[in-house]
C-alpha cells in the first residue's frame, strides 16, 4: 500500500548544502520508496544549543510502501552513513531526518512520535514543508501555515538552488 511521509532535512556540519542533495538521492533509493517532492534548502540558527554552526534544513515528501517504523529505520541508517554522532541532545549534526508527518497518521511509541512533536513550533520545518505542501494540515494541530504564523520571531532564510 502507498503512503505519503514528509521527511525533515538538517545539516550544521561538513558541507551541509552536500549533506541534503546527497541525503535527498538517498531517500529517493530506499526500498519502496520514491521522492515525490523536495523544498528548497533554507538556512536557520541552531534551536536548544546556540553555539554551533547554523543550519541549512529542507523537507522532503515521499510516497512508500514501507510502515512507519521501516522508515525511520532506513532515515538512521542515512543518518548513519553521513557520519552521525547523537554527542548530546540539539548537538551539531552532519544530517539529521525526521519523519514529520506519515499520512494522517497520529502515533507515539517509544522512538517515533507522528506528528513530529516539535514541528508546529519551527520555522525551518513548516516553511519548506508548505513549499512543496502549501495546503497541509498536521494532525491534531491544524494548518501549518496557521502554525508558521505563530512562528513570527524565527528567522529563516532561502538558500539559492546552487548546491
């Protein structure tokens, strides 16, 4: 069966640009999977630990056939082959992805919450995630574009599309 997941992008670390074209192919190649869309790259500052690098963050939409916990199994071990270390928590990061949203699906067990519990409250998620889905809607919450307006005070900025 087809489902459709929005992936959130991060990279603070070794050529973040490289890291999220190379993880966007990536994705693109997971068993069952196939990249439907992807956001343009933005650039925002580290959330939770201000004294690192800034990020460039981007969203992905997929179509799969993989559950839920398949996915965010094959996002680790992307993670992973991009040289991921989890030092401590909002540490600098050569990629990080999440699974943002799966279907209309609402679900929390232990190592995957869906929605994403923190997406309504980040700019660098909801602003590529309504380039490529202006329409969403993130379950439980509403509108994420009535939920970017809540995020006023966060500044987020478009990269040009060179990589």
């Amino acid at each position: 069966m087809q489902h459709f997941a929005f992936i959130g992008l991060g990279s603070n670390l070794e050529d973040p640009r490289s890291q999220l074209h190379r993880a966007f192919v990536e994705i693109g190649e997971m068993p069952g999977t196939r990249l439907v869309a992807q956001s343009s790259l933005y650039r925002s500052a580290p959330v939770g630990y201000p004294d690192q690098p800034d990020f460039v963050n981007a969203v992905a939409k997929v179509a799969t056939s993989l559950t839920p916990q398949a996915l965010l199994h094959a996002l680790l071990q992307i993670e992973h082959r991009h040289g991921r270390e989890r030092a401590f928590r909002n540490a600098p990061r050569t990629l990080d992805l999440d699974v943002l949203l799966y279907d209309d699906l609402q679900l929390h067990e232990h190592g995957l919450t869906i929605p994403h519990p923190q997406m309504h409250l980040r700019a660098f998620v909801l602003q590529p995630l309504l380039e490529i889905a202006p329409d969403c809607d993130i379950p439980a919450v509403g509108q994420a574009q009535r939920a970017l307006q809540g995020c006023q005070g966060q500044v987020l900025e478009r990269l040009a599309d060179a990589a």
